[in-house]
C-alpha cells in the first residue's frame, strides 16, 4: 500500500504555475482522497465531522 501511496504523490508533482497556497491545497486535497479512499476500502464510511470543518477552514482562508 505504502507503494501505491508514494506513486500517488509522484504523480501529483507537476511544474509549478499557481501561487503555493493553491499548491498546498491540492496536496492536502489529494492527501484528503486517499485518506477517504483508505477508511472506505477498511469499511469505515464516516469521517470525523471536525476533521470536516477544519479542512474546509483552511480552505476558506
């Protein structure tokens, strides 16, 4: 798994043209996918509301 992991943020490393916030909300976004990808395939379907609120926090600001 931990394979799959380190190809999967391989493949989000691209050449740079939007300012680093939105750079760091993509990785936090895709990190987010797999983090919901790995609790699904485990059978854990719910994610913690307060997890909810806080990412969407930061990605308001």
């Amino acid at each position: 798994m931990n394979k799959q992991i380190a190809a999967a943020e391989i493949s989000i490393i691209r050449p740079i043209e939007t300012s680093p916030d939105r750079v760091i909300a993509g990785l936090l976004l895709k990190t987010m996918k797999l983090i919901i990808v790995k609790t699904t395939m485990l059978g854990i379907s719910k994610i913690s509301p307060g997890f909810c609120e806080a990412l969407n926090d930061f990605l308001i600001e």
